[in-house]
C-alpha cells in the first residue's frame, strides 16, 4: 500500500521518494515495522489473553518442571501473523504473485492452527483436533499450493526444477513431461511433484510445531530460518547474484524478500516476551503458521534441499520423535530417547532449559551459515 502511494504515485515529484524502489530497503522497513508493531501490541495481546484466562495447558505425561507454566498466555502467534501480514501489505508490490502465495500459506496454515488452539481452551483440556483431521487439513491446504503452482508454471511463472547444493547443471525436475503431454495421463505426470510439494510444507509446518517445547526455542530459530530465507530471496530475485551464485533466478521472487524479512522481524518481536521465562507462547497457530510459510517460501525460490539445512533442528526434532513413536510400536515398547521431542530428551538428561535453548539456537545458526556457503560451493 505505502509502496503504491511513495513511489508508484508520490516518486516523479519528490525525488527522495525513488529510494522506495529497492528492495533491500523496503526489507529494512518491513523488518523494523514488523519488529516494532510486535513489541508495541504484545503487552496488549498478553492483558487480554489472562483476561479471558486463554492459557496454555501442559501435559502430565511431559517434564515436571513445565507444571509451573500452566496458565501462561498461548495464541500468542496471532501477533506474530499480524506483524507479518501487516508490514508484507505496507511496504511489497502486491502486483506480483508470489506474495499473496506467500501470505495465504501463513493464514492457512494459521487457520488450522487457530482451531487446534481453539479446541483445546474449549474443552479446557490438552485436546485439540484428531491428529487425523489436523493431518487432512494440512494436506489439503499442501496440494492446493502445488495445484496453484501448476497453474503459474501453465504461464511461465514457474519452474519446477529443484536446485541442489554443490551441483551447478543438475536440476531435476519432479514433472513426468511425457506423461503430461497427454490429458488422460496428467495426473500421472504431476502426482509426484504434488505429494513432494505437500510432503515438504506439511513436514516442516508440523516440525516447528514439535519444536515449540521450550520458551524462545521455536521462535529463536525462526529468527535464524527466516533471515537466511531473506538472503535467498533476495540472491534469487537479482539477476547479477542469481547468475554469479549460479542458483534460480526469478524476478518475481524478489518481493518475497519483504514478506520474509517481515517474518524474520516478527519473529524477533515476538522472541522479546517468548525468551525464557516466558510471558506469552505462540501455540499452534503460530507454529503451524510459520512452519507452513516457511517451507512454502522454500518451494517458491526452490531452495527445498537448502531447507534441510535452514531447518535443520526442525527436522531432527521431527525426526526424534518419528523414531520415538516407531521404536515404541515395533520394538515393544522400547524407547530410543528419554523423551521426544529431541530437546525434552535433553531436559531429562537434566540440561538446564535455558542451556538447550542457546545449544539448540546455535546449531541452527550453524546450519544456515554452511546452507549459505553452500550458494558458492557449486
């Protein structure tokens, strides 16, 4: 909207104004926009959240020490979405696509998180929806952003070649071309692109939620995830970067940077009264939210191998408890760790939870700076 009015209007008589045509500095704005309107309604959201007592409820069969934060706010990520949403409409050019993709999987994603959250303060019990519902939701939600890219693909929007670290030339393609060329085969030529698409966004939007265990830890990482997101867009949208980093290039994912530097923003906003101890969680509408955004940018820039590395204490939180849930069930019983989700493991362990935070956060920080070594390593 801002963008609109400053330059597409106001630039041709104030000259100054021209500055709003970059990208990196509209980013720098959504950034601090959505940083500032998190911290300035937070204490707002937190007064009204115990006023309608919307707490969070903790598990029996969970760490003891987690008793203390029943009651504590939760929801808390429907500030997180509005500090993205918010300062993404303020200062992107909406013309283009990928951005309304972009928001649209955060409020899907969010939306199903609402109701999970909804569920549970209704019933005044740590029961939210069936993981089978939650599950068909997400899917749903998962194949109607790969059929949305199918369509932009029919117009030469979209290229589903995947980029892979180190490889410069190999780019495959989930497409089955000979398949789609004929219309009673079509579904066949693009079932495996579809259920790779859905497979990712659903993963990853469950494994933030999984990661969401500890005070600041989901978050603090999406502070890591989302800023090496940023850099990605941006390198893939610029056409000297894009062609010297030898990596996707697509014009009309540079006003994606906007919407993930308002996540990387928000996240950090909302990190101020979710850091240890504290005063408000995001619940599953914040996680599922954000980990469905997350993975969906990823798939808009084709950057999905690189998310194992962005993500990367995601999935082996969500792994650790994969592997848990199996070695229950075929080993009779038998546990692989003390506890799952990973950072429990660690809390039974008898690590200090503050100590799990600043590990977990620095091995996330690892793993995106070698994800982004990787852009010259090809």
């Amino acid at each position: 909207m801002l963008y609109f009015l400053l330059y597409d209007e106001l630039h041709q008589y104030i000259k100054a104004f021209n500055v709003f045509r970059y990208v990196t500095f509209r980013t720098a704005l959504a950034s601090l926009t959505a940083l500032f309107l998190c911290v300035a309604l937070g204490p707002w959201l937190i007064h009204r959240l115990r006023e309608f007592q919307i707490g969070q409820y903790i598990r029996e069969e969970g760490p003891k020490s987690h008793q203390k934060k029943a009651g504590t706010p939760t929801m808390g990520g429907v500030l997180i979405i509005i500090s993205i949403v918010v300062p993404t409409l303020l200062w992107a050019d909406l013309r283009y696509p990928y951005v309304w993709i972009a928001v649209a999987a955060l409020l899907g994603f969010g939306w199903i998180g609402f109701l999970d959250d909804y569920s549970k303060i209704a019933r005044r019990q740590n029961l939210g929806l069936t993981g089978k519902r939650k599950l068909a939701y997400q899917f749903g939600m998962g194949f109607g952003f790969a059929f949305i890219l199918l369509i932009m693909r029919a117009y030469g929007d979209f290229s589903a070649a995947m980029n892979f670290p180190f490889f410069k030339q190999f780019k495959p393609s989930l497409l089955l071309d000979s398949l789609m060329a004929h219309p009673w085969t079509y579904a066949l030529g693009v079932a495996p692109f579809c259920v790779f698409v859905a497979l990712v966004v659903v993963f990853f939007s469950n494994a933030v939620n999984l990661t969401d265990g500890l005070d600041g830890l989901a978050i603090g990482l999406m502070v890591v995830a989302a800023g090496a997101l940023t850099i990605l867009t941006y390198a893939g949208g610029h056409v000297a970067l894009a062609e010297y980093l030898q990596i996707a290039r697509n014009s009309h994912t540079s006003e994606l940077t906007i919407f993930c530097g308002s996540m990387t923003g928000a996240s950090l906003g909302f990190l101020w009264y979710n850091a240890h101890p504290a005063d408000i969680f995001m619940g599953d509408v914040g996680s599922l939210g954000l980990g469905g955004a997350l993975a969906v940018v990823a798939v808009l820039i084709k950057q999905e191998t690189l998310l194992l590395f962005i993500g990367g204490v995601f999935i082996l939180e969500a792994l650790s408890v994969i592997l848990q849930v199996g070695s229950y069930k075929l080993r009779g019983g038998k546990r692989i760790f003390k506890m799952a989700p990973l950072h429990h493991h660690f809390e039974a362990l008898g690590w200090a939870e503050s100590k799990i935070i600043a590990r977990f956060w620095i091995a996330g920080l690892i793993l995106a700076l070698f994800a982004l070594t990787t852009l010259k390593l090809r």
